[in-house]
C-alpha cells in the first residue's frame, strides 16, 4: 500500500464515490468518505445542498479514520461534487477546519454538465497553505472520464515519484 497518498471524499449521489475509489485502487492507497451530521438526501437534501454551497455554509464533518495525521501524508486527494457552481459544503467545512494540515493537495470533482468548473479549484485553494498540485474535473458519463481520470493518476503518481527524488 502507498502510505503517502491519503485519498478524502464527499459523495452525496455515489458519482464521487465511485471515481475516488477508482483513483485510490490505482494508486494503491487509503480512501475514507468524509461526512457531516446534516440530511441530504431526497430533493428537500438537494435543495440544502445547493442554498449551503450558494451561502457558503459549512458544519462539523466527521474526521478521516485514517492511519497517521493529514500532514504525515506526501499528498492528500479531496473529491467533492459541484454543487451550485462551488464545491461541497462538507468539502469546504473539511478544508476551512483541516486545510492547514494537507502539505500537499490534488482535486477531483465530478459534476453532471459539462462545464470545467475551474473556479471550484481555486475556491478550494483559499483555504490551503499552498496550491494544489493536480486537478480532475469528471463529467461520470462522459466519454472522455476515463482518460481524464487516467491523467489524472498518472500527474498524482508522477508527483509522488518527483518528491522521492
């Protein structure tokens, strides 16, 4: 198992879910779900999701069950959904709680258009001590997911053997 990359998601209809654990499988690394206490489910869940991300709203999310600290890790990868143009709630609670810790981070987000989303990227960014260092955005039934997400891997992986370097 690669123990330096620490992979981190909110998935609240599964797409995320299913695209960050293709992307931990590959790197061979730990992948845990972040949560918050907050029902999001059904359409009552979505509109909450939209007026939270709109407002910037963030709650208390649970902590990673991972194996060391967050900034034991060489690379910690956030996926989170787009939601209202912005990135996840849970996501951006996480970050404005935990960002400090993440020496390094890499972004996957997936959304249903297909717009690029590059400013989720750099909202994400605000609450970081620096840049991430690689970025995803997944469309789940577009034809080009796999190739972006193999990209993906491959500038993650690229980074890691860099850092060993």
């Amino acid at each position: 198992m690669n123990d330096n990359i620490l992979c981190l998601y909110y998935s609240r209809t599964g797409n995320t879910k299913k695209a960050m654990e293709e992307v931990a499988e590959a790197l061979d690394c730990e992948c845990f779900e972040i949560r918050d206490k907050v029902d999001r489910s059904g359409t009552m869940g979505y509109l909450r999701c939209c007026f939270d991300a709109m407002h910037k709203r963030t709650s208390a999310v649970s902590r990673p069950k991972c194996q060391k600290p967050l900034s034991d890790y060489k690379l910690v990868i956030l996926g989170t959904p787009v939601w209202a143009g912005r990135c996840s709630s849970v996501i951006r609670g996480f970050l404005k709680r935990r960002g400090y810790e993440i020496q390094n981070a890499a972004y996957l987000i997936t959304h249903k258009s297909e717009q690029d989303y590059k400013d989720v990227f750099r909202q994400m960014d605000l609450y970081l001590q620096t840049p991430h260092v690689a970025e995803v955005s997944l469309c789940p039934d577009s034809a080009g997911y796999h190739f972006w997400r193999d990209q993906f891997v491959k500038a993650c992986s690229d980074f890691i053997a860099e850092d060993k370097a």
